[in-house]
C-alpha cells in the first residue's frame, strides 16, 4: 500500500506539529499530508527543504507523489547511522610481551630528592 493509499491519520492536521514514528505519524506522512493540504489550496510551495539524519532513496520514494508538484526540493541530510566494529578478541596470556610500570613518587613523603 502507498501513501496516497493510506487512510488519513486520526487527529492529524494539514501541518505537522510533532513527528514520532507511532502508528503511521512518519515524516513521510507528514510531509505528504501537509503538500496535499496545500495543494488543494492551491498554495504550493516554492521548495521543499527537508532536514533529516537519516534519508534514504526509498524514502524519497515514499513522498514523490506529493513532492512532483514541488519546483525545488533540497535536502539537508546526516551522516549514514553508525554501527559499532565488532569488539576486538580478548588478549591471551601468551601475546603479552612487553609489560610497563609505572610508580608516582611523591618527594616529600618518599624521601627522594
């Protein structure tokens, strides 16, 4: 099913007021619901600017039929999510080889000079 398929969001406005991912309230939806409003006010908007950490081609997808109306679209967007390296093996007995002391001397309670 599509976007432009689904049915509308209970509650939800032409404009977004906050967007959290539950029960169909994405950014997709979000951005798709307010260029329809617009549109049918015949008030479409000169760009689209979306900042995201995180969008992808299929996401781009998800909006296009709305966002075809739009002359220019720009987006502002994040690095790919990080994944962690897997952790290195743990350091056997036998690969120790060199081993470093260190000592801190307080001179005065030590005596040293």
């Amino acid at each position: 099913m599509s976007l432009d398929d689904a049915p509308p969001i209970a509650g939800a406005t032409a404009r977004p007021l906050f967007i959290d991912n539950r029960d169909g309230n994405t950014l997709a939806r979000a951005i798709t619901t307010h260029l329809a409003a617009l549109r049918r006010e015949d008030r479409i908007p000169a760009e689209l600017c979306v900042a995201s950490c995180y969008f992808n081609p299929q996401g781009l997808e998800l909006i296009a039929g709305e966002a075809r109306h739009v002359p220019r679209i720009r987006l502002l967007l994040g690095a790919e999510p990080f994944r962690a390296p897997h952790p290195l093996p743990p350091i056997e007995r036998q690969e120790i080889h060199l081993i470093c002391w260190m000592a801190i001397v307080n001179e005065e309670r030590d005596g040293v000079a």
